[in-house]
C-alpha cells in the first residue's frame, strides 16, 4: 500500500514538472519569435533618417513643379520630369532578411535622384525665363518697326499702340517670370497684328470711297452708300485690337462686293469715268517718263468696246476689262512713280548739297551739308527697298518704297528749312514743330519727345509740345551718319559697356568702352550715349576737328552714328526718357 502511494508521489511530481517545462519552453519560442520579427523588420526598413531624407527630396520636387507651372513653365516642357517622378514613387525599398543596407542604399538613390530632377526643374525655369524674355524683346521689336511704318503713313490712328508699345516695355523692365514675358509677347503681337490689319481695312476704305466717287461722277444716287463708308470710317478710327479690324475688313469687304453689284447695272455710265480716269492715269504715268504706249492701245480699244456694247453682258465684259487695264496700269503707275521720286530725291541731295557745304579747316576737305540723306545714309536706304522691289515685282513693295523715300524727302527738305532758320539752338524751331505735328507726337498730352537737328548738332528735348532743354551733341560722321527719321527708344541701359564690331585695326574699330548712360533709338546699335572722352560739342564736330581736349583717333570726327552727348547733360536727361519715347532725327 505504501509503495503504491509513493509511486502515485513521484507521478504526480513528473506530471506537475513536466506541464511546467511545457509552458517554460512554449513562453521562450514566443520570445524568440519576437525578437525574429523584430529583427527581420528592422532590416528590412532600413536607415529611418535616410527615407526620411526621400520623402523630404521628393516633397521638395513637387514644390519645385507646382511652383514652375505657377510661373509660367509649359506642362509640356515639365512632363518628361514629371513622369520619371511618378516611376521612381511606384518603386519599393528591397526585402532583406538581417541587413538594412540594401533599402538604406535605395533611398539614398532615390534621394539623389529627386534631387536630379529638382536640378532640372530649376533649369527649365532658367532656360524658358531667358528664352521667352528674348521673344518678348523680339516681339517688341516687331511692333516697334510696324508702329514706326504706320506712324511713317501718317496713321493718326496708331497713336494707341504706340500707348500699347511703352506700357509693354514697361512691364519688360519688371518682369521676372515666364508668365510674363509670356503675357508681354501675347500683347505684342496682338497690336503687331491689329497694325497689320490696320492696311488692309484702310485699303478697303479707299477702295470704297472710290466706288462712290466713280457712283457720283455717273450722277448715280450714293447716300446709303455714303453713310456705310461714314459708319466704317468711324469704326476704323476707334479699333483698337484685331478683332475689330478683322470685321471691318470682312464688312467693308461685303460692301464693296454690293458696290460692285450696284455698279453693273450703272455700267454704261460708270464705263465712262473709268475710262476718263483711265486716260488721266496715262497722262501721269507720261511725266514719271514711262512708256505708255501699250496702254493708250488699250484705252482706244475699251473706248470702242464700250460703244459698241449693247446688252448688259456686253457692259459687264467691257467693264471687266477696263477694271484689268487700270490695275495693270496701277501697277506700272506705282512702279513708274517710285521710280520717279528716287531720281527726284537723289536730285534734291545732290543739288542742295552741292551748294551748302562746310569747308573744314581742320583736314581742308569739302562736306556736302546733306550727307545724312546722301549715299553712305538715307538715300542708300530708298535705293535698296526700291530694288527690292524691283527684284520681288510686288506693288506692296513698290509702295514700300514709296512710303520711305518720301519721309526721307520729308526730313530732307526739313533740314534745309533749318539750315535757313538763324534761331538760336536752345529755343523752339518750325521745323521741329512741323515734324512733331506731321507724326501726330505735338500737343498738350504728346509726352517727352527728343527732336535732333544735324545742321545744329542739337538736341531738344520737349514734352507736352514745350520745348524743356537744349543740347549740343555730335552727330554721325560723313562716312558713318546718323539715321533721318522717326524712331523711339527701344532700349536703356545705365551702366553698359559697348564693344566694337570691327575687326581691330579697321577704321572704326574703337576698344572695349564703359558708357555710364545709353538710349538705343534706332535698331542696330544707333544710341544716345555720353562721350567722356569728348571736350567739344556742337556745330562743326560731326566733321574732322580739334578737340580741346586733346585730338585722338576716336573724338576728332563725329561718330559712328550714335548722338553723343556730354556725360552731365545725358546724365539729366537720362531719368526724363522712358522706353517708347518719340525720337526725330534731321
């Protein structure tokens, strides 16, 4: 009985010991498990500053491109950046098992990468930021050049985008982005077009009231028509963006195509003042010493047509053919007339110079006082777009030409009304006056306006039609003058640096020069600018000369075309002139 109970004791002591071993051991492989876990995810995650260092590059590029899609960077240019992002954010971080350096190593290149890409990010800011503030500049330019065409035309109407002109270099000199240089180009070229347009419209409206005028010659009833050609002639003057003159021209095209409807049944009479205008036409083409033998032919045979026509088809087939005789010699009449005026400029230049020229003390030479105008300057300008017309055969080019050998007659006969005028240089002059007034720049609201007179060497300067300050300047040299015209400042600089163009050792070659004040009013490097290393302005100077203080190579003659100015009288005039400032030069 005893062994029994002993041996049921050491039972149950072997139960107890070994559920107590059970449970001991169970709890240690949880332990061990954990801490397994523990470790495996450690090495997986890697270095936490590293991904840290990811995220933060990665947030740091998408502010980068949020913030060049604000400025004005093209989704397009920024999508190849922005797609390489997206890859790199779909990628994970390698599972290694005991090791944390294969994911620390990937962040870390996904760190460099991001950083990459905000490098590039920063590069097309840079790069679209230059490249579209030079279009802008370009753009500029172009309106410059068609606002000074019509300005040339006598377009009262382009006073607006000359308005237009100043406030887009204004905002040029303030931007910073590429939203706006983006905004001043689209301006631009919206008035660049509108001054394009604005030919076209006009054409029309002379083609309209010529209509009328032949309607009237017939003793034909023109009111409605005359009140059509009033109503657009009003829209014409108000127009102020493409648009309105894209439906002026479409309007008065309509217009124009009833007139021509209306006319056909007026045939009969409005043959007749064709062919009296025909014959007119002929006459003038005579005097610009033209042949006009194929088109009398021509009137003879329309004048006999016209007889004869007895049905309306017969008038219509007539008329036809008379409207192709006039604009043939339209044509021939612009043609013969470009012609015509070049020789009577280049007569003008060379007759009046030849009897108003400076004798130089100083070399002993002989100067025509007119030279600006003569073959090294205005007069090789006419010469070249009439040639060019010629070589295009296109009658916009003849009239082209036209258009610029008259302003340059125009500044012509300027200057030798000037010569005349013993005014003294520092008080208002006719013929400045009568320039400002010709391009619509004199009044109570014209603004500043720098008025050059060569035969002076003078610059005045006025504003609001009051003539504020006088300079004496020096002008371009015989071989090197300054360009007659109407211009506008286009670009200031305070300081620069100008650098020659010349070959060294060339004539006119001149060194690296620092200029504290420059005012470009003509493309082509054309400035007002200070010129230290100049003693003596005024008459005389643009001609081989003395300098009092000290003759060199570069301030014994006039200069290279720009106006040079004394460095305190630029230094005053310098802050009162702004970019699109009217300049006449003459």
């Amino acid at each position: 009985m005893i062994c029994d109970i002993n041996h049921l004791r050491r039972m149950l002591v072997m139960t107890i010991f070994t559920g107590a071993w059970g449970r001991a051991r169970n709890g240690i492989l949880i332990v061990c498990m954990v801490m397994l876990v523990t470790l495996l995810l450690s090495a997986c995650g890697g270095d936490p500053q590293t991904q840290q260092q990811a995220n933060k590059s990665k947030a740091d590029l998408d502010n980068l491109i949020s913030h060049a899609q604000s400025i004005g960077v093209a989704d397009a240019m920024l999508k190849p950046i922005i797609q390489q992002e997206d890859q790199l954010s779909n990628t994970n971080a390698p599972i290694t098992v005991f090791s944390g350096q294969p994911a620390t190593d990937y962040y870390s290149n996904l760190t460099q990468r991001y950083q990459f890409l905000a490098v590039q990010v920063r590069g097309l800011e840079l790069q679209t930021t230059q490249q579209l503030d030079y279009q802008a500049f370009q753009d500029i330019q172009t309106l410059e050049n068609a606002l000074a065409e019509r300005r040339a035309q006598n377009f009262i109407e382009a006073k607006i985008f000359a308005n237009q002109l100043t406030q887009d270099q204004n905002q040029l000199t303030r931007a910073h982005y590429p939203k706006d240089y983006l905004q001043i180009s689209y301006n631009a070229k919206r008035s660049t077009l509108a001054l394009q347009l604005m030919g076209p419209a006009y054409n029309n409206l002379v083609s309209l009231q010529q209509d009328i005028k032949q309607l009237q010659a017939s003793h034909l009833d023109t009111t409605a028509l005359t009140q059509q050609y009033q109503e657009d002639l009003q829209l014409f003057r108000s127009a102020n963006k493409p648009e309105d003159y894209s439906q002026l021209i479409n309007q008065s095209t309509t217009q124009l195509q009833a007139t021509s409807d209306f006319s056909t049944l007026a045939i009969p009479y409005v043959g007749a003042a064709k062919l009296q205008q025909f014959s007119a036409d002929i006459v003038k083409l005579k005097q610009y010493g033209q042949n006009t033998t194929s088109f009398q032919q021509r009137l003879t045979a329309d004048q006999t047509a016209l007889a004869q026509a007895k049905s309306i088809n017969d008038y219509v087939k007539v008329s036809s053919q008379i409207d192709h005789d006039i604009a043939s010699l339209q044509f021939a009449l612009t043609a013969g007339y470009a012609n015509s005026l070049l020789n009577q400029y280049n007569q003008e230049v060379a007759n009046w110079g030849n009897t108003h020229q400076y004798h130089d003390p100083y070399d002993g030479g002989v100067y025509n006082l007119d030279y600006e105008y003569g073959v090294n300057g205005a007069g090789l300008d006419g010469g070249a777009a009439l040639q060019y017309a010629q070589s295009t055969g296109a009658q916009s080019d003849y009239q082209a030409a036209i258009d610029i050998i008259n302003n340059n007659l125009l500044h012509l006969k300027a200057m030798e009304a000037d010569y005349n005028d013993k005014t003294a240089y520092n008080q208002p002059h006719a013929t400045d006056i009568q320039l400002m007034k010709h391009y619509n720049v004199y009044g109570s609201n014209a603004g500043p306006v720098l008025v050059v007179s060569f035969i002076e060497q003078s610059l005045r300067y006025y504003n609001n039609g009051k003539l504020v300050r006088a300079f004496n300047v020096v002008t371009g040299q015989y071989l090197r003058p300054s360009p007659p015209g109407f211009w506008s400042i286009i670009l200031r600089q305070s300081p620069t640096k100008f650098t020659s163009s010349e070959p060294a050792g060339s004539a006119f070659w001149y060194p690296p020069t620092p200029i504290q004040y420059a005012m470009e009013y003509h493309s082509g490097g054309y400035f007002f600018h200070d010129a230290w290393w100049r003693a003596n302005f005024g008459p005389g100077t643009n001609f081989p000369h003395a300098d009092s203080g000290g003759t060199t190579q570069f301030n014994g003659n006039g200069s290279h075309g720009c106006i040079n100015m004394n460095t305190n009288d630029i230094a005053w005039l310098y802050p009162q002139i702004a970019w699109g400032t009217p300049v006449i030069t003459y």
